[in-house]
C-alpha cells in the first residue's frame, strides 16, 4: 500500500447517527486503535465553579462501566480484570475544546469492542462515594504538580492570554473548584457532564487490520452516538481582542521561564496550512535547529532549548513558545526570543533554517503516518476543523512546494501581532545569591 493517507481511509456510512466515521485500513497488525472526539464537551464548556470536573470524569473511567452487553456491569476490579483479560486499555482525556476517548484493543476479540463502545457513556455515575473518592485521586494528582518555574509561568501566561474565559483556567481552578464543590453537588456536575459527552456530535477514526463490514457492525452494534441533525454544544467565543507586554510571577526557584504567545491569523487546514506549519517550525520547532533555538542555545549556551508551536484553542491557532534559563540570563534570552521575532515580521528567515525545518516536518508526517494511532489522531483532528482526509496528503505535498520566500511572506503575516510574555522568576533581590 502506498504512503498516501487516502489511499487507506475509508469513509464509514453510520446512518441517522451524528458522527462522521473513518477506516484507516493498516495490513498485518494485531491491533485495532479506536480514537472518537466529542465536539465541544471539553473543559472550555464547563461552567465557572465547575473546573476539575472534566478531570474526575476522566479519571471515573477506571471505577468501571455499566450496560456492557455481554460483559454486564463492571465495577473496578471486574473492569481492571476484563481490560486485561481482552487486552484493551482505554481512557478518557478532556481537552480544552473536546472529550477524547481513545482505545486499542486485539482485533479478533469482538467482546472487547463493547467494552470500548460504552466508554464515555457506561462510566459509573456513583454511588456519591465513588464519585467522592475520585475527586480525592484527582486533587491529589493535582496538588503533586511540581512547584516549578515553567509551571507557573505557564498557568500565568493561559490566565493572563484568557482573562476571565474558561480556556484561561488553570489547575489552581480546579483544585479550588473541586474542594468547593459538595458531594451531591459534584454528583450531579459529573452526570451532566457525561449527559452532554453522550449527546455530542463526534469524529471517529478506527485504524487497523479490519474490513469494512465488520469494523461497520461492530460500530453499530457496540457504540451509541446522538441521533444525526444534533447540533454541537455552544461554547464561549474567544475574546476579540488579546493583550501583549510582559507580565512577571515570582517565586523561590532555581530555574527562570520564559512562556510568550500570541494569536495568529490562519485557519487550520486551510490551503496555506503547510507554509504557516513550515515557518512556525522555522522559528522554534527545534530546541537546536530552528532559528529561536539557534540563537538562544546553540549559538550563546543560554539554554538547553527555546522552541515553539501551534496551538489551537477554539479552533483559533496561536503561536506559544518557552524558554527555561538561569536568572542571571532571563534578560538576555528576551532580548533574543524580540530579535527572533522581529527577524520573522520583517520576512528576515534563513534559507537554511527553513530547509531543516521542511526535512523534520517531512520526516515526522511521513513516520508518522505509517503509525496507526498517530495517522488515526491526524484524521480525527483534521474532520474536526471540517475538512476531509484527503487534505493530510495535500499537506505532506505541499510542504515540498512551499518556497522560502512563502515563507518569509507568510511570516510577515503570523508575526505581526507583539507576543505576551509571561516571565517566571526569582524576587530581583535574590537574583544575585
């Protein structure tokens, strides 16, 4: 089979059900990977006084499914056993815009495909000590984050980009939120949480050594999707306009961080989605090669690496970078990360440093899509910006035909914007011990 992504998907007709469905078609492997995103159902839709619940949801996963056929219901124990049993292992990631269920199982095992099907909608629901129980995992698992520069510097950088959205809403949200909540409260914030998964339009790709037909009524006959006409959940919209400047936190640690970011105007998947991919990773999608890890590490030692990337949020992409150094160098490193960037708006990229970056792209989608669960996540992401497969082989194509002087263009443009840097830090007096 050749390296083209189309040439192994298949669309899958689920009728009168809200999903839009793929078969990657992969020979010779004993595993099937199952990967759904239910659109719009992730933290950002939580309302205020509800962050962490997104992550006792996931976390309940593991308390054990109800109305599995076959399998009956499933506490703890039995679902530990079962997974082991039939060789599945399954979970629940609730990311900022969608709830993501991933699963890989053994292909000839049909019982397992149930098991997969009930997920997120067969999660245990309670009793309240359950429930109760999780909330205490989580705010442990919440509370053991590191108190580390690049952690604060992190959060300060989401809070101060999104002041007052939910997508700015940190782990300490969270961990207040879940201590506040009573236990009938958060019950019923989980139920509802859930209800909503369930009822949500979702993209699903299955990648693997399976036919069409069966891996059609194994779906059918082990999933439950709303029926299709359902409309995805509204979300907050973004605010219109995002700050810039330089906010600072500090701290007793021994490490600076550096995070910046800004918004960049393109769409994701759109017909220049390869050069804004190419000149992103020309400016710091290498902590070595790329121009920001160039200057900061390989070319002064100031850091074991700077680098940057693409995140969407709400379907909005941002540029978001990060640079961890020692006090004395903080001011240094901004200096450089402001030269960089106005290096990029003013269309001053190096030949060389974009062809690198066009060989680590071209090698990472090429590997990468030999890997049922990596191409199945790529699928996935691309349905979910409403675009069809077949725009990750126009993609891979582009990237050899994208020229360096589209990339400067194109970097005149991303680069316009002044970042936010969020600076975590020593208190100044203590810089110098």
């Amino acid at each position: 089979m050749s390296g083209r992504l189309t040439d192994r998907c298949v669309p899958l007709d689920l009728p009168d059900v809200a999903v839009k469905a793929y078969l990657l078609r992969y020979e010779d492997t004993p595993f099937v990977d199952v990967l759904v995103r239910h659109r719009n159902v992730g933290t950002m839709d939580e309302p205020m006084g509800h962050a962490g619940v997104c992550e006792v949801v996931g976390a309940l996963v593991s308390e054990g499914l109800v109305g599995v056929p076959e399998l009956g219901d499933l506490d703890r124990e039995e679902f530990a056993m079962v997974c082991d049993r039939l060789g599945v292992s399954v979970g629940v990631d609730m990311m900022r815009n969608d709830c993501r269920t991933s699963a890989n199982l053994v292909r000839s095992w049909p019982a397992g495909w149930f098991l997969v099907g009930r997920v997120p909608g067969g999660i245990r629901r309670g009793p309240a000590f359950l429930v109760d129980r999780v909330r205490h995992r989580v705010l442990e698992a919440l509370r053991a984050i590191p108190d580390a520069a690049a952690v604060a510097a992190d959060r300060l950088w989401w809070r101060t980009m999104f002041a007052g959205h939910p997508a700015g809403r940190t782990e300490d949200d969270a961990i207040r939120a879940l201590e506040a909540l009573s236990t009938g409260d958060l019950v019923d914030a989980v139920s509802e949480r859930l209800d909503r998964i369930v009822a949500a339009p979702s993209v699903m790709a299955v990648a693997g050594d399976v036919d069409v037909d069966g891996v059609w009524l194994r779906i059918q006959s082990s999933f439950r999707f709303p029926p299709s006409g359902t409309e995805e959940p509204e979300i907050a919209s973004l605010p219109k306009t995002f700050p810039s400047g330089t906010v600072t936190v500090t701290g007793d640690w021994l490490d600076t961080c550096l995070v910046f970011g800004w918004p960049i105007d393109a769409l994701p998947w759109d017909e220049d989605w390869a050069a804004v991919s190419l000149t992103v990773a020309a400016f710091g999608g290498d902590p070595c090669a790329s121009s920001l890890g160039y200057e900061i590490r390989e070319r002064r030692g100031l850091s074991y690496g700077a680098y940057a990337h693409v995140r969407t949020v709400r379907l909005r992409p941002f540029v978001i970078g990060r640079c961890v150094c020692s006090p004395e160098s903080v001011d240094e490193v901004a200096e450089l990360i402001d030269h960089v960037v106005g290096d990029f708006r003013r269309g001053e990229v190096d030949e060389r440093v974009v062809e690198a970056a066009r060989r680590r792209l071209t090698t990472m989608w090429i590997d990468g899509l030999t890997d049922p669960s990596w191409a199945a996540s790529a699928v996935v992401d691309v349905v979910r910006h409403d675009r069809q497969p077949e725009t990750i082989d126009r993609f891979v194509e582009r990237l050899a035909t994208v020229t360096v002087d589209d990339v400067r263009r194109t970097a005149e443009r991303l680069f316009a914007r002044e970042p936010l840097y969020a600076v975590a830090r020593r208190p100044p007096e203590r810089r110098s011990d």
